[in-house]
C-alpha cells in the first residue's frame, strides 16, 4: 500500500458537501447546517477551503450578486451563528478582506473522496482489483446525493458538481470492472451485479461503459442472448441519436460474446480428450489403447503471442473539411512520404475545446492505419477532460507497456525506466502512436517512441511548444461551407449553407455544430430557424449548445476550473483575467488595462493572457492583442456574470478610467505646449485626477496605442454611455475619454470612429449638464463635419460651441472657435465675414501671447486672400510658417508648405508647387496627419497633372486614394476619384473616367464641395 492512498475506517470528514451540506460530530453524528443563508455562506467558505474569502464574493453567493443594503450586519450575524456550529469557533477567522474556515486534512468529504478517486484510479491503472474495489467503495461511501444539496449555481459551484458527479460515475465502473475481476466465470457475485447495472444503463442510456459491464455480467452469467440484447439497444440509440458507433471497449465485449471465449471443455471421449481410446497422432509405435496421458516430450503448442495492438478508436462518422491540413499531415506522417531522418515523425494537433482535434487526429490515423503494420496504438490521456484528472506519465507508460504485451509484473515503477522499456520495444516496429488530449509537453514526452519507423499524433489545446522536434497544425474553426455541410449531413436536414445564421451561431466549431446537428435530427418539429432565435439570445446560447453528453460549455469550464484551482500563481491570474474578459467584452484585450483590473502589474497580466492562450481560451492575433472566440466570449459572460452586475460595474468603470487616463497622455504626446492642451487638459464637471500618469515615450508610442485600443475604447464608450441596472446616468468620464482621443482620431483620420464617439460624447455631456464638455463636443464635431466636407453643418455646431464657451468666458477657446469660423466661412464663399472672426481670433491670440494661434490664423487668413490675390496668400502663409518655427511645430510648417503650394497653382506655377507640396510631405515626414497628408498629396497630383507628368500623377493618386480608402475616408476617396477620372479622359479612357467620377459624386452628393458641381458638367457633358 502506497503512503497516503489509505484512509482507515476510523477517519471521519468533519464538513460534507457530497449531499446537502452538514457538519460530523466527533462521533460521526450528522448536524445539518441551518437556513438556506447559512448554507450559502458554508458552502462558499468550503468551496475554497483554507482559503481568505472575500466579503463581496460571501454577499454574492448570499444575495446572487444583489445584496440588500444591510447585507454586512446580515453577514456578520450568519458568520456568528456558523462559529457557534463549528467545534471550535476559531476555525472561522476574520481575515482581510474577508474570512477563512480552516480546513484540516482529511476534514473535508470532497477531498476525502478525491483521493480515495485518486487511489482506485491508480489500483485500476495496475489491475490490482482488490485495492481498486477497497477505495473505490470507501469513495462512493462518502456520498449522500446530489453535492452541495442544490442548485449548484446557487452557491457558484456548478463546475464543482459536475466534476465530482462525473468522478463518482467513473469510480462506479471501476468498482464493477474490479467485481468482475475478481470473480470467475459463474460466480454468484456476478449474478447480483446484474440489476443494479441495469438500472444504471437505464439511468445513462449513452454511457457506453455501463453498457459493456452489464453485457460482460450477463455473459459470463450464461446470459449470452440478453447480452447481445444490450449491445444491440446501445448501437442502434447511439445510431440514431449521434449517428456514431460504439467505442472500442463495448466492440471488444461483443466479440467476446460471440466468440464464446468461456465454452466448456469438451466431453469425456472425444478426440484429443483425456482417456480417448484413438491412438495419439504423429506418435508411432503407441498403441493408444492403455488411456496414458501424452508423453512428457510430446510436442505442444506455442503460447499465443500479444495480438498486435489496432487501438483505433472509430473514425470520425461524418467528417468534412481540413483538406490542406490532412493533405500536410498524410505526407508528414506516411512512411513513404516522410523527411527522412532517424527519430520518429511527431505531429502535434492542437486548437481551443470542440474544434475537431481528435476528429483530425483519427481520420487521418485510420487513413494511414496500413501503412503501419506493427500496430496501432491510442491513450486518450485526459488532459481536458470534464471531471477526469489527467493521466501521469507513469500511467500513461504502464497502459502502452501492457497493450504491447509485457506482463504486469515487468513494468518498471520508475518513470523513467518505463519509457526506456516503452522505446527499446517500438524501437524496431511501425507502429502509429495516437496520443490524445495531453495536458502538457511534460505528460507526452515519456512517452515518445524513438525507432524511426514511428509516428506520433498528439491533439492539445496546447501547441506544446516545448515538444522539441515536433510539427504543429493549430487548428480553427471551419469554413462557412463546411460547417453547412456538417450540419447537413448529422442533421439530415437540407437547404443549409454557408450563410446560413446557424453557422456563425455556433462560431463555425464542430462540437457546437454536431450539438445543433444533433438537436436538429432528435426533434424534427424543431426548424433550424426556430434554433437560431434559441441562439440568437447571447446570454442562453452555450445553454441551447447542450446535448447528452456534448456540451460547449463543460468543455470550455475545464480549462478554466483547473486554472482557478491550481497551485500556480500564473494559472490563477488567468481564471481571474478570463472573468475580466467576460465583464468587459471588449474586441480585443492587451496586457496593460488587464494588469489595472486585476491589480497586477503588466508582466503578471501578459503571462495570464499567454497561460489562457496556451489552453486555448485565448488567440493572440498580433503581438500583445488576445481575443476569445465567440463562444469563449458566452462563456467569459457567464463567469463575469456570476460575479455579480456590481463588480461587473466597477471593473467597466475602471476600465473607462484607465482609457482616459492612458487617452489624456496620449494628448500630451501629441499637441504641443500651449493653450489647446491645456483646454483639452483641464477638467469639467464629473472628471476626477488620473490615476495612471505614464507619460508616452513618443508621438509615435502613442498612435500605436490608439490603434491597438480604438476598437476597446468604442465599443466601451457605447456601453458606458447607456444607463444600466448600476447607474442610471451615463459616465461623465465618455466626453472626457473622447476629448482626450480627439487629436489622435482627427490625425490618424479615423474619421467614421470619431463620428461615433463624437455623437455620444455630445448627448452624455448634455444628459450630465457639463457645458464646458458639450462645447468641446460641439466644437469636435464641427472639425469632423469640415474634414468631411459637411461645411454648412460645421459652421451651425461651431457658432452653437461659441456660444457656450463665450457664457463660461473661455478666452482661448472663444479664439479657436472664432478661427475655426473664419475657415469655414471662407469655404463657404462668405469672404467678408470669414476676414471679420479671422481678424477677431488674430487679437485675441495677441492678447494671449499665443505664437501658435496666430500661426494657425494667418493660415486661414492666405487662404481666404487665396481666392483674390494668391500673391498676398503668399505672404501670410510665410508668416505662418515663421511663427511655426518659433512654436517648434512640424504641423504648422508643414501646413505651410502645403498652402504655399495651392497659391503657387493659382498662380500658374505648377513646377513651384510641386516643390512646395514635396516641402511639405518631406517636413511631416512620419507624424501623422491624416487631413494635412491627404491636403497635400491631392494638391500634388494636381500639380503634377498640370505639369502634364501624367505618369506620376496618376501613380500619386492610386496612392491617395488607397490611403483614404483604408481610413474610410469617404469625402477624400471623393476627391480623389474625381482626379483619377481627369487623368483617364486627358489619355482618352473616357467610359473608365466616367465611372469615377460616379462614384466620386456617389459619395460627395450632399456636401459642400465645389467638386460637386464640376462632376454634375463632367457627366452632363459625357452623355
């Protein structure tokens, strides 16, 4: 007996979970735990035993995440009447932030009933039927009904049930395969055996393993006929409900059954018996007649050898798609057709929960089945596995060792030994070696062969990157087509294709497919587009992905509920990140706001992410970017969810926070001193001092973290600007955030992102009453309408932001608002009253000693004498650029150059103006700024196409167009296109130029843009 496998009679658990919950007097009396409250606040301390629970975590599992406002004086009084229970009250300790129950060794059911699991499982491992029948009844002994005593969900222990109801099955079948062990052929245990396995297939039709004990029980009982019968009943259900076979282990029970391995001797007198009275053959000179036994040097049969292992499970019933990656594996993995070398080929399968992993790893493993003709092995080695513990190495090791026909007794004990043994024995063969499930490189690598003649397949959610030598074939979700075609074929329903709303439902994963093929074949009331309203709802789709034995969801909670209960820090940070995915929802995740809510720092954040990747809950897309798939998102909800709405709340709110702290600094990187940052720096109403101060190390770190974040930061936006079950008025910090991004978005161009966020940020400031938040919105959103060509609507949300900035007596951002008037009015053609805001903005910068105002003002100032006098644009446009140099500004020289460049056209001096627009593209050099960039390059192709340099205009225009295109920059790709048609009718493409200029007046329609008109003549006077 192996040290601490054991556990004597005498020893007594003193909290049981393993039924409704109670506490053991030191006599073994049972004392139940109280009202349904102290149960909850019992059963969450045992649910983490030993451990500090939180208060908040103790009220939701009271409450269900919605605590009364006197939930702690309530908490308290329970935890008082829980100690007066206990049998020393100091078991049950106040520990910030919470409290702890101390929970001794072997005090606690459920971990008394794990090892018994533990121990028979390994007495199973080594066919040692006394020991496994010992711990496997001392194990089922321990329990008393449904653990908990509940709804599981109640208390936040569903997975915990599951397992520990999934463990008790298994420990059942091991307590009746150690029964039929022990007994012989006949016995009258086995005939006793016989009902209650009955019942238990009636109770789990599809569990085939219950299946083949009552089939074994039966027969070895003389019951041949009723153990056809049941195997019968298993094969045509799994049939017909699954459309799948029965696994390897029944078909072996049935071949036993037909072979009539037991058949009695044969009878006294007849050939070959003893006392037959016919000579012995091939032995002359005998008379035969004396009835002797066989002399001691006859000849006799061999002992047969090992059968040569065909472990195989079935494969795959209906399996569709992968045929690049089976095509790649057939040619890696083929004897014929592999890289030669001297070490076994290992192919390593891997991918999140249900995307086909062992469906590949068969089929291709039954196509080239043949080509290995010393066998095939498989251990499924229950890495991932719903309440199944993975199997060691040791066990892993033993199972191969046994099924290749060494004697139990041989097989080394040692690890270490056992895998030498495992490789001098394949060592000459060809043999295929499945290996599914693994946990870890660790677990797989004993158990590697190393005769060249070899191959391996190993499936994982992980890649097993530390598998040295190995090929990797991570997989993902199907196509849309094959998915369709799945579905069509379990389902046995036509008319579903790729587009079907059911494929992208399901997230294209094959476990979630055959689940709805499934449900889809069993009900045939039940139409596809009735199943898709099902799944439509978000919050119930992993509910609806449920059937029999197949579930999304239990595959999934595997993963997670060994990360949650592991002993590894890093393990536990990523259970922890996984329920911050969940209660954010956001497109994608990086390691710094996910280092802010856990309150970890980053390196801690970034190996949890990278320990969720590595059992597939997570895909890094990009470096530092993770992203669940769909159905990790439905599952992630869930957990958030059992957290409670509050804590779901302040993490989003910390996560808004965290965004505009990181968004300010962003600003700060980006606008140069002066009185626009600190305008857009100073608070309004509702905004608190940033916590996260970091500054960016350059302009450039800073638009890279906005392209990594903007998608985050939207759909964040979206939901905080709703009022929820926790607030009922959207978050002040939205119009901050998004006065914050403002110069990133207008320079960047994402212009269709700060439409979005600009139209929310304007209605919560007006919800919130925050003027000085409403002007900057207003104000924004003018810029963004000017930069769109909506010049009219630009001008009405400017004048509506002057108003409110000249009541709050805002002297610097009435200047920036009269000069963003003065532009717009001279776009518009209102020449004399754009001069008058112009000339007002010029003053007021002087009052303010504010070089950059008036550099921007003179800028306006060129283009308004543009339209009159290009010479005198001139002019002003190079005090502009003067003044940029003395506010160190690139923008502004840049901006210079460009103008500098549009009055050298005017004045018809195209080869003057090129060198201006390349002055100016040469000064912007790698800042960004989309709207100056793309002023440029348009004045560019002008130049140049007035230069007749056709060939280089329109290269220059493909250019700007691809750029604009790619920033959906739709007043730009307008402008653009309307070139590209001048420069296809100058070389006589007149049907080509004609479709441009429709699609440039497509977009344009309905802006002020002067193009417009000249489109409207071009097309009137192609017709």
């Amino acid at each position: 007996m192996r040290d601490g496998l054991r556990f004597g009679p005498q020893a007594r658990p003193r909290f049981g979970l393993l039924g409704p919950p109670v506490l053991y007097d030191a006599d073994g009396g049972v004392r139940p735990v109280g009202s349904g409250k102290m149960r909850a606040l019992f059963v969450a301390l045992l649910l983490e035993p030993g451990r500090v629970v939180s208060v908040e975590a103790l009220k939701d599992a009271l409450w269900g995440g919605a605590p009364p406002p006197s939930a702690q004086a309530s908490l308290q009084n329970h935890v008082t009447r829980l100690r007066r229970l206990l049998d020393d009250p100091d078991r049950l300790r106040a520990v910030p932030p919470g409290y702890l129950l101390r929970v001794g060794e072997g005090e606690l059911d459920v971990r008394v009933f794990e090892r018994h699991v533990a121990a028979a499982r390994s007495a199973h491992a080594e066919r040692d039927w006394e020991r496994t029948l010992r711990e496997a009844t001392a194990a089922l002994a321990l329990w008393r009904g449904t653990p908990l005593g509940g709804p599981a969900e109640d208390f936040g222990g569903q997975a915990l049930v599951q397992r520990l109801e999934e463990a008790r099955l298994l420990v059942l079948q091991w307590r009746y395969e150690a029964e039929l062990g022990r007994a012989g052929p006949g016995h009258a245990r086995l005939a006793a055996l016989a009902p209650e396995l009955a019942a238990l297939v009636a109770e789990h039709p599809l569990r085939e393993a219950f299946h083949r004990l009552l089939m074994l029980v039966l027969h070895r009982t003389g019951r041949q006929a009723e153990a056809l019968a049941v195997h019968r009943d298993l094969r045509l259900r799994l049939i017909e409900e699954l459309g799948v076979e029965p696994g390897p282990a029944v078909r072996d029970a049935h071949l036993e059954i037909l072979q009539e391995e037991r058949a009695e001797p044969p009878p006294r007198g007849t050939p070959g018996s003893p006392g037959t009275t016919a000579g012995t053959p091939g032995m002359p000179g005998t008379s035969g007649t004396s009835g002797a036994p066989d002399a001691p040097d006859a000849p006799r049969p061999a002992p047969p050898g090992p059968p040569r292992p065909a472990q195989l499970p079935p494969a795959p019933a209906h399996f569709t798609g992968r045929a690049e990656t089976l095509t790649s594996l057939s040619r890696l993995l083929d004897p014929g057709t592999a890289p030669d070398g001297h070490l076994p080929t290992v192919a390593v399968i891997s991918g999140m929960a249900g995307v086909g992993k062992s469906a590949v790893a068969l089929h291709v493993a039954h196509e080239l089945a043949e080509r290995f003709p010393d066998g095939q092995l498989y251990v499924h080695l229950h890495g991932a596995t719903p309440g199944m513990t993975p199997l060691t190495p040791g066990q892993a090791l033993a199972s191969l060792l046994r099924d290749l026909g060494t004697e139990p007794r041989r097989i080394p004990d040692h690890p270490d030994a056992a895998a030498a043994l495992l490789r001098s024995t394949l060592a000459p063969t060809r043999t295929l070696m499945v290996l599914d499930d693994a946990a870890h490189a660790a677990q797989v690598r004993p158990l590697l062969p190393a005769g060249p003649g070899c191959a391996v397949i190993v499936t994982s959610r992980s890649p097993l990157t530390a598998l040295d030598g190995a090929h990797r074939f991570p997989l993902g979700p199907l196509s849309g087509e094959d998915s369709a075609a799945l579905l069509r074929v379990v389902s046995g329903r036509d008319g579903l294709d790729g587009s079907h709303p059911l494929v992208e439902l399901t997230g294209r994963l094959p476990l979630a497919l055959r689940v709805v093929a499934a449900r889809l074949a069993a009900r045939r009331a039940l139409t596809p587009d009735a199943l898709v309203g099902q799944l439509t709802a978000t919050a119930g789709r992993l509910r609806h992905l449920e059937y029999d034995d197949l579930s999304v969801r239990r595959s999934l909670a595997v993963a997670h509920d060994a990360l949650r209960a592991s002993h590894r820090e890093v393990d536990r940070d990523a259970a922890l990140a996984l329920h911050r995915i969940g209660a954010l929802d956001l497109p994608s995740y990086g390691a710094p706001l996910l280092a802010r809510l856990t309150d970890t720092d980053e390196y801690r954040a970034e190996a949890a992410l990278d320990r969720l990747v590595d059992v597939a809950l997570l895909e890094e897309t990009s470096y530092g970017r993770y992203v669940p798939h769909d159905l990790v998102r439905d599952f992630a909800r869930e957990l958030a969810h059992a957290d409670g709405e509050t804590a779901a709340a302040r993490l989003v709110e910390a996560a808004l926070r965290w965004y505009a702290d990181r968004a300010r600094q962003s600003l700060v990187a980006l606008l140069p001193p002066g009185y626009e940052r600190q305008e857009r720096l100073r608070p309004t109403g509702g905004e608190t001092d940033p916590v996260d101060t970091r500054p960016f190390p350059s302009a450039e770190a800073a638009f890279a973290w906005g392209e990594s974040e903007l998608p985050g930061i939207v759909a964040l936006v979206k939901r905080c600007a709703r009022p929820d079950a926790t607030r009922t008025t959207p978050s002040p910090l939205v119009p901050a955030l998004v006065r914050h991004l403002f110069p990133y978005l207008q320079r960047s161009g994402h212009l269709a992102e700060l439409d979005t966020l600009g139209r929310i940020a304007l209605d919560v400031a007006r919800s919130v009453g925050d003027d000085a938040a409403e002007a900057f919105a207003l104000t924004d959103r003018a810029g963004l309408h000017y930069l769109s060509g909506r010049l009219t609507e630009a001008l009405a949300l400017n004048d509506r932001g002057l108003t409110l900035w000249r009541g709050l007596d805002a002297t610097s951002c009435i200047r920036r608002c009269l000069n963003n008037r003065g532009l717009l009015l001279e776009s518009l053609g209102r020449y004399e009253e754009s001069e008058e805001a112009l000339r007002q903005s010029l003053e007021l910068s002087r009052q303010l000693d504010d070089p950059y105002g008036q550099a921007v003002t003179f800028s306006h100032l060129g283009n308004l004498y543009w339209h009159t006098d290009a010479r005198a644009a001139i002019v002003h446009h190079q005090r502009s650029l003067a003044l940029g140099d003395v506010a160190d500004s690139v923008l502004l020289r840049s901006t210079a150059h460009c103008n500098i460049g549009y009055a050298r056209l005017r004045l018809g001096e195209p080869d003057h103006a090129v060198r201006s627009f390349e002055q100016s593209l040469e000064i912007l050099g790698d800042d960004e700024d989309w709207g100056g960039e793309s002023q440029t390059r348009l004045g560019l192709v002008r130049a140049l196409h007035a230069l007749d340099d056709t060939e280089r205009a329109t290269r220059e225009c493909a250019r700007l167009l691809g750029l604009a295109e790619r920033r959906a920059d739709q007043y730009m790709t307008g402008l653009a296109r309307h070139q590209r048609g001048l420069l296809l009718a100058r070389e006589g493409r007149t049907e080509e130029a004609r479709g441009e200029w429709e699609s440039a007046l497509e977009v344009l329609d309905g802006t002020d843009s002067p193009v417009v008109g000249e489109l409207r003549t071009l097309l009137a006077g192609e017709e």
